[in-house]
C-alpha cells in the first residue's frame, strides 16, 4: 500500500467511554467514491452539562497511521484511545491501620508481658511490704531486707550461684562479683532461729544475724575447708529453707560510733564457728568464675574485711508507718 492523506480521508480519535481497552485501535472504513472529500476538521468540544468523557475529537493523524486502499474509494481511519483509571490517586489508609503501627503495638504487649514474667519470677515472696529506696542515704537495715554488700576497696559485690566449689567441701561457691546489676548478689537479712526478733527490727551492733542468698535459698557459711585461692578459710553457701547451723552465725561489727546497722556504714561480719572475717582481695577466679574475685575469711582484721550495705530493697522499720 502506498503512504500518504488523500483528499476524503477521515482521523476520528475518539476517548472515554468508546474506548475498549487499553490499547489503541485503528479502524478503517471505506466510503464510497462519489463522496470523496478532503475532510481535516479541529476538536469538537461537547455543549454544557455533558461529560468530558463523550468528547470526541477530529484532528489529523500521524502518516505513519495512514494507508491507502487498494481500490478507488475514500479511505477512514479511527483512532480510539482510552483513559487509563489508575491515574487516579489512591487515598491513603488511615494512620493506625498502618502494618508497621500494629507491629510496633504487638511488640510493646510482648514486652511488658515478659517485665511481668520477669518480675514474677525474681522477687522474693518476703517483700510484701512497702520498700524504702536503697538509693536514700543512711536508711536503716532491718530483718526481711534484701541487700547487696559491697566490699569497701575492691567495689565488688558479695555473689553466689549454683556452682560448687571443685576443692574443698564441694559446696555452693561465693565470690565477688564486680558488676552491680546481677540478682544473685542480693542477701536476706535474717536473725538466728532462736532469736525473738521480726521483720521489720532494727539490728544493733554485736548481733549475730545470718545471711540468706535470695535465688538459691542457701546461708553464707563457713567451716575450717581452705578457700581455693589463697588457702584461707573457705566461705561457702549451705543448707535451705529449713537447714541451717551455727556455721551460718555472723556477728555484726559496726566501725565507728553507729549502733545501728545502716547503709553505706561501714561493717565487718565476724564468723562465729572459726573466727574468721569476712574478707576478699584481688585475686581472681579464670576459670569456670573467670574475672570473679575469691572470698574467704581470715582470723585477723585487716582492711580487705570491711564491707558496706549497698543496692537493695530495704523494708521500713516495724515501728515506721
């Protein structure tokens, strides 16, 4: 076929709702050859009130959408094109039906339900009662009170854990442990079992107390064993709930003009079985504690005996309201 516009051809491009489809369409229609004219008309614009979809539009085409028919006659070429709907801006999904938002809400409920766990699980049954803050200077020490103690010069923290010593009397291992948020460092205060004292007592120099590790259960103890390390007394955790002995008694000496326990006073505990203090240094563990300070005890005061209440939950005394 040969390329070019004859007189009587015709270019209808028409939009809306004649299209069908996304692609264009060519349609040629031939008049007959009487009616030939040259027809090139501009865009018909639709009278008010009526859709813009209906428009159509009469322009002259492309020579490449022009081909001549064979035979004699006029030759009509209709170009449809329709309207793509999705240029059409979609409205956004409101803010909280967003995925991430929900994500984000799922997470924090997990979150808080293992806090609860946790909580659950790591206090003690003892703390019923309104805490005082450890963080308040001075507060005074009474029975039922969970403490860290800190040794004065090292700043490591009285620590135990379920793990036995691998000389010695194969009991439950205590070292110093230097890291100050670790739960088995926390210490229940206790008195002796044929003491008339209570919960919430203040506890006076010269008291012989015990020592109860809150997440085993076990009394800080002592006995004539050498300790790993420096071959001194061996300290060690023992017994239960409902078995202890005279290895667990301590006796409470206060430095200076306190008579009450306090936080941050400084202590020494003085074993009443062996004689021995309290005591640890900067020996370290490198094994199976590694980087955990030995504790042991020594019949003699020195500096490394002196210790001092720290962190803890601290329960007011019975008197306080």
């Amino acid at each position: 076929m040969a390329m070019g516009m004859k007189e009587g051809e015709e270019v209808t491009v028409m939009d809306g709702d004649d299209a069908v489809g996304d692609e264009p369409e060519l349609q040629i229609e031939s008049d007959p050859p009487s009616e030939l004219r040259h027809r090139v008309k501009g865009p018909t614009v639709a009278p008010s009130g009526q859709q813009s979809n209906g428009l159509t539009r009469r322009k002259s085409a492309p020579p490449s959408a022009f081909v001549s028919a064979q035979k004699s006659g006029s030759t009509r070429i209709v170009y449809r094109e329709s309207v793509n709907s999705s240029s059409r801006s979609d409205l956004k999904s409101p803010f909280w039906q967003s995925t991430w938002f929900i994500s984000i809400l799922l997470a924090m409920a997990v979150s808080f339900f293992a806090l609860a766990i946790y909580l659950l699980f790591t206090l003690d049954s003892d703390y019923t009662s309104t805490p005082v803050s450890a963080a308040s200077e001075g507060v005074q020490i009474t029975y039922g009170s969970a403490i860290k103690l800190m040794h004065e010069r090292t700043k490591f923290r009285l620590h135990s854990h379920d793990v036995p010593y691998g000389s010695g009397s194969g009991q439950q291992s205590v070292t110093g442990f230097p890291n100050v948020d670790d739960s088995n460092s926390y210490w229940i205060v206790r008195p002796t079992p044929d003491s008339s004292a209570k919960k919430g007592d203040t506890i006076k120099s010269g008291t012989i107390i015990r020592l109860q590790h809150m997440k085993t259960r076990r009394w800080l103890h002592s006995h004539l064993h050498a300790s790993p390390i420096s071959g001194n007394l061996e300290v060690s955790c023992f017994g239960d709930d409902g078995n202890s002995d005279t290895g667990d008694y301590w006796s409470l000496e206060i430095e200076g003009n306190g008579k009450t326990w306090r936080q941050d006073q400084r202590v020494r505990l003085h074993h009443i079985d062996t004689g021995g203090y309290l005591h640890s240094h900067d020996k370290k563990y490198t094994r199976i504690a590694g980087g955990q300070q030995e504790v042991c005890a020594v019949r003699d005061k020195r500096a490394d005996n002196v210790w001092l209440a720290a962190e803890g939950v601290y329960l007011p005394t019975s008197g306080s309201k």
